[in-house]
C-alpha cells in the first residue's frame, strides 16, 4: 500500500472535487429541488465552468486546474465551501482522486468544519473504514456483509482473482472503487464527427416553445449518436440569449438519456436562469429571448443495448412521449400519469400515480406478502379519497365494531354519500387492519367489510372511529 | 369490407366458444400501417388455421377483445373509428379494452380518477401502456383527441353530457385517426351500447365468505347488426379473474346477494327505508 503523500501511481485515477450540501432530496417529481439547486451550481461555476451535477446537493468538478489556479487543493476546497456558505447553503467540500472517493470525502467533515483533502495515493487507506454499503450496489454489499466482508478495506485486501471468480464484474468494479483505483471509464475517447445540435430560434422564443424544441434537438442528437453505436452519459445544454448572454450545464442523468429526459433538464435550467437573472439585475433584465440552444453530448459510451425504456420493457414511442408533452403543457405535468403497482392492503395503496415522463419506484414493492389484504377480485372502482357513508342494521341503529372486532349487529342498509337508502342482501367481515402504529401520523386502525345491495353493486367498506367509509366499489 | 367484417363476426364468434387451451401465439407486429400491435404477440385460440390470421392481427378494421366478449360485439371486437357506450359498470369498460392491452395497444382514460388499476391489470390489461388523465377539465373534448394520436382505446367517462358539436368532431378525430373510443356514460348515437342490466355475487354469504365471482347479464343495443339487444351472461369476474360466458346462464338467481335492478326493487324496498 502507497503511503499518503506518496506521488499518485499511473491507475489512480484524476483528482476530483465534490461539493455536498446534505439535507437535499433526491429529485423530485416537480424538479424544485434541481431548480434551487441550481443557485449553488452558479456559484461554483464561478471557480470552474465545468461542473457535474450528479444529483440535487452533490456536485463534482475536476480538482487539478482550478487548484493550481486558486493555490492548492485545500485552499479551492476552503473557498467554495466559504463561497456557497456565504450563500445561505450549508455546504461541505472534499478533493480525492476519482468520483467516489471525492464524495465520500466531502461527507467525512473535519471538527472544525472544513472538509477532508485526501492526498494523492491516499484514497484506499481513505476509503478502508467505511462499510460496503456506500457502495452503490446494495445486492452485492448485503452478500459481502454476510460474508463477513464489512468494510470496504477488508473487500480491497481480498485477492483480486478471487473476487472476480466469486463476484464476476460487478464484484471486480467494486473492489477496484475500494482500492481508490476507481472502475475505468468505459471508452471516453473525444467525438470523432460533431455530434451536438444546434437550434437557432428566428425570431427569438421563450422558455416554453424552447423546451418543447429541446425534445426535437433532443431526439436528433439521441439518434446521431445511436447511428454510431454511441450512447451519452452526460448532456451539456448551452443556451444564449438575445443580449449573448450564456447559460452552460453539464446534466447527468442515472443510466443513460431519453429525450424526453433532456427535454425537463433543458426546462429546469432555463426556469433556474431565468429567474436567477431577474433577481439579479432586476425585472426588466430578466431573459428576454432565447436565440439559440445547442445540446452537445458528453462523456461517450458505447451503446450496450441495454438502453431500456422508462418504465422497464417496454419502449415508449415517440407518439406516446409527443402526445403525453403536449397534454402536459395544456393541464400541468401532474395531469397526465402513468400507474405503478405497488404493495399494499386497502386497494387505493396498490397503485401509485406518477406523473408521465418521472421514474419512480414503488414506495413498498408489490410481490411481498401482504397478509389481510384484501382477497381478490379487485373493485373496478377505486375511490382516490373514500367516500363517507352510513350503515345501519334492522332496527334502525348504526352498526358498529368493538375492539375486539365483533359487529354490534347484522348491517341492513347503506348510503353513500347523499344517495338514498340500499338494502344489504349479503355482507361479509369484519377483517381488522392496524397499519403502522408506530407513526402516529400514518398509523391506521379500520375494520373492512364487504356489503352486497339490491342493486347488485358490491362495495369495499370500511370503518374506523366509528365512521363508516366506502373505500371501492365492485360494478 | 362489408364481406370481411361478416367474415370477422362469424370467425370470432367461434372464437368465443373455441377452449382457451388450445391457444397459440403468434406475432403481432405484422403487415404495413398496423402499428398498433407492434413488437406483441396475441394469442389467436382457434389454433392452426392461419388463413384469418391476418385479418384479426393486421387490425385494419378490429382490435381484439376478451374472447368472451367477441360475441356482444357485432365486429367481433373493437371497431376502429367507432364508439362504444358503456352503462353501470366500470370492470365492464376495463374488460372491453384489457384484450387490446395486452395485444401490445396503448390505452388512455380520461376523467376517471377512481380507475381501478389493479383490476384492469388482473383483467390482462398492462398497466405500462396506461395513460391516465384523471381530470381532463371542461376541455375534456380537446384532451381526449390529444390522446387519441397516442392511444389505440381510450376510455372517457365525460364530465357533463357532450354537447352535439364536441361529439360529432370526437368522431370525426376517431374515423381519421382509426382509434377507438369507449364511454363510460350516454353517448347519443353510439353503434354499441353495453350495458350490465343484472347480477349476482358469488361467495359472499350473510356475515361469511367473501367476494368470489359475478355473474352479470349483459346486454348489447345499438344500431345497424345490433338493433335487436342481445342479452348474454357472463362471469364479471370469474373465480380465477378472467372474463368468461357463463354457460349455466338460465338466470339461475338464487345466489345470495342475487339482484333485480330496477324502479320495482327500489320500490320495494322504500315502505321499509320510510318507515324508519
């Protein structure tokens, strides 16, 4: 092992500056978190042009020239940190050679708050305490913890052949992360043809038909590079003004780039710079124009085919995708969605609208077992917000359950809502359901029924508190 | 084209009636400007013959449907450029498009923001090639034929009665555009009208059980080859999930929670409610 202060071996890769600003959300459906985000990103542009946005709160830039320029490591670490503080962000700064090491350096604080520089050659004894679970790769880091491989330390002393017979490449990327080797970049070699696109806007636009351009120039960039066998990891959007004025951005996107992806990062920028400069030079500087947006593909990898759509397997088509902007653009991005199934035990919690165009997982994953959920067949109508509802039995009182779930009588009528009176010819339950009593604000304690009426409708019904709900109905 | 659509009504009808266990898959993403069933394979039940392939798969004048409800179709599935109405029950307008879905189409639904999706899933319908506009607004017209450049099916339940001249450019959108419009609702002048007249639930006893099955009587009305209603009944839901004919179907009610509906029912039983 390289003693720290040692000069950096020929595999340790570049030296790398990452700004953390905790307590940012991952992103979020309305992009509010990118767009502040963007206010600290201007801020270290100021020290250099070229930043990496890997996600709301974490930022990278290349350390080497900036350092030189600004007087060492240390003291360009010390001045962003200062520079985005002095902004009303609480920000931490760390410089190690590659990516990973560089981001983890910029959460290890020093107690009087300047961040971690990790000398050259001194990643891996830098990297050596920290648990396999910073790595990103939760399956591998849960199997190396059951092997007793806790640290990322213990994974880079391994014998390298072993990992890579037991772990194939995945075990062998990380092990290299781990020796502060970094896995290599896939093929980054420059562009051979000029594959950016460019849009000049005559006369000038504004930010919405900009955007809307943008999945176009978007779309032709995209197939540029798929007609190479090329796939992009990075886009920078360039746009200028009418006054020549400039907004560059790199925009890194988990896995590779959709269209319609680029298209929302083209939007947040804009929407981030246009307000950035009315606050600035106040409202009649605000942008007046857009005169040109240029989309230049950065950070080359060959196209492995395992470009997926948004949603799994299967592709979204251009159709689909041009339909559901312009639907966006008439009633809001919330507007049009797009259902995931998720996990859960009253029907309105096994599906999750997510805005069309948004990836998002399901908050509790469908295929576990959900015991107490309600058996099949599901109701072909799922109320969003249940309906409140009344039940009462022969004699004319309402029906009610004990704690220990027992029904005060058989229930004999229904109403939902205003609607008159139904008879019940068939009810089955009560079946209790205590959901997350730990949280008191989520915890909920509902007994289900379900009610046949005369009308040969079925209702999903529950109560809780003594109040009655239809949850669904089946029809 | 009269010729194939009469072709079409009598090979679906025995598609409905073939088991479902001697289906075979074939590919979908066949024949010149049939896009809509692309890169699917759709499971064709008759078997061998592959001389009516073409026409149920190239979809030039029909989507697929559930093979039970092929018969309460007279095209033997979803005309393109058509309309079809849809009373009183919501699994009914999921069932009708859940075999297109799987078939590989896109659906859009507008204006229902109570959408069972789990039900549509367990019906075949793919949740992944689900468009929902839960509130399309009062523009629902402009929204639905938005969607209709994107979508093979889409369900609208409209929030007011259409006005005259937003049905009849509705329309106009569907015969260009070749889509498919199923209303959860009236629709004035609609060729197919289906509508769940009764039903009886399976399971489900007095305190015990739980909901199992449905057995609905179904009844297709509308114009042209369906002037005259045809009743038929079907399982809405079966037991395993599925759509099915019932074929023990002699209105044999004596299911709990069996169930006329009708003024005399409500009739009936509102002495009882007033009395209270």
């Amino acid at each position: 092992m390289k003693a720290p202060g040692q000069v950096a071996g020929p595999d340790e890769p570049a030296r790398v500056l990452a700004v953390w600003c905790p307590g940012w959300l991952e992103e979020d459906a309305s992009g509010a978190e990118a767009r502040a985000f963007g206010d600290v990103i201007t801020v270290v542009e100021g020290f250099c042009p070229e930043v990496e946005i890997l996600r709301p709160g974490l930022c990278l830039l290349a350390a080497r020239g900036p350092a030189r320029y600004f007087g060492g490591e240390d003291a360009l670490a010390r001045k962003i940190a200062d520079a985005v503080t002095a902004h009303g962000v609480v920000c931490h700064t760390g410089v190690a050679a590659g990516q990973f090491a560089a981001a983890l350096a910029a959460r290890a604080v020093r107690p009087d708050g300047t961040g971690v520089v990790v000398p050259p050659g001194g990643a891996r004894q830098f990297l050596a305490p920290h648990p396999v679970h910073v790595l990103a790769a939760p399956a591998l880091a849960g199997q190396l913890a059951r092997l007793g491989i806790r640290t990322l330390g213990d994974l880079a002393a391994l014998p390298a052949r072993d990992v890579a017979s037991r772990f194939g490449a995945e075990g062998t990327a990380a092990q290299r992360v781990a020796r502060g080797e970094e896995a290599r970049r896939l093929a980054t070699g420059p562009p051979q043809a000029d594959l950016s696109a460019t849009l000049e806007f005559d006369p000038p636009v504004h930010a919405e038909p900009a955007v809307f351009a943008a999945k176009g120039l978007a779309e032709q960039m995209l197939a540029g590079l798929a007609s190479r066998g090329l796939s992009c990891v990075r886009v920078r959007v360039e746009v200028t003004d009418t006054d020549g004025r400039e907004s560059t951005r790199l925009w890194r996107h988990d896995g590779l780039l959709s269209a319609l992806a680029v298209a929302q990062r083209v939007r947040w920028q804009l929407d981030g710079w246009s307000s950035g400069a009315a606050a600035e030079d106040g409202p009649d500087e605000s942008v007046c124009g857009i005169a040109m947006l240029r989309l230049v593909p950065d950070h080359l990898v060959p196209d492995e085919g395992r470009q997926l759509g948004l949603w799994g397997d299967d592709l979204i088509s251009g159709r689909v995708e041009r339909a559901a902007v312009r639907l966006q653009a008439m009633l809001g991005h919330e507007s049009v969605a797009h259902p995931v199934l998720a996990g859960g035990r009253g029907p309105g919690e096994q599906v999750m609208l997510v805005p069309f165009g948004d990836i998002r997982d399901a908050r509790h994953p469908a295929d576990r077992p959900w015991p107490a959920r309600i058996p099949p067949p599901a109701p072909a109508t799922v109320y969003p917000v249940p309906r409140p509802a009344r039940v009462i039995d022969a004699a004319g009182a309402p029906v009610t359950v004990t704690g220990r779930a027992a029904v005060s009588a058989s229930p004999d009528a229904l109403t939902v809502g205003d609607s008159p009176w139904l008879a019940i010819t068939a009810w089955a339950g009560p079946w209790p359901v205590t959901e997350r009593w730990w949280d008191e604000r989520n915890a909920t304690r509902r007994a289900r029924f379900q009610l046949v009426t005369e009308d040969g409708i079925a209702w999903l019904a529950a109560v809780e508190l003594g109040r009655w709900q239809i949850e669904a109905r089946y029809d | 084209m009269r010729e194939k659509t009469s072709q079409l009504t009598g090979f679906m009808g025995l598609m409905g009636r073939l088991p479902a266990a001697a289906a075979t898959a074939i590919d979908g993403a066949s024949s010149g400007n049939s896009v809509f069933l692309r890169a699917a394979t759709f499971s064709r039940p008759d078997g061998a013959s592959g001389s009516y392939g073409d026409i149920v798969v190239s979809g030039d004048a029909v989507l697929p449907v559930l093979p039970a409800l092929a018969e309460l179709l007279p095209a033997g599935g979803l005309a393109r450029g058509s309309v079809v109405a849809v009373d009183r029950s919501g699994l009914l307008c999921l069932a009708l498009v859940a075999g297109a879905s799987a078939a590989g189409a896109w659906c859009g639904v507008a204006g229902v923001p109570d959408l069972g999706v789990v039900a549509a899933a367990g019906l075949g319908a793919a949740p992944a090639r689900l468009m929902l506009v839960p509130d399309p607004g009062p523009g629902w017209p402009q929204v639905v034929a938005s969607m209709l450049e994107a979508c093979e099916v889409v369900v609208v339940r409209p929030p007011a009665q259409p006005q005259a001249e937003a049905r009849r450019r509705l329309e106009g959108v569907l015969r260009r555009g070749g889509g498919v419009l199923v209303v959860a609702g009236e629709w004035e002048g609609a060729p197919v009208r289906l509508r769940v007249t009764r039903r009886s639930w399976a399971g489900i006893g007095d305190g015990y059980g739980s909901l199992r099955a449905c057995r609905a009587e179904v009844v297709a009305e509308g114009r042209g080859a369906v002037t005259r209603p045809r009743p038929r009944w079907l399982w809405l839901p079966a037991p395993d999930g599925t759509v099915a004919p019932d074929e023990t179907a002699a209105a044999d009610l004596s299911f709990r929670g069996s169930a006329v509906t009708g003024a005399a029912a409500r009739a009936a039983a509102a002495p009882r409610r007033a009395a209270r």
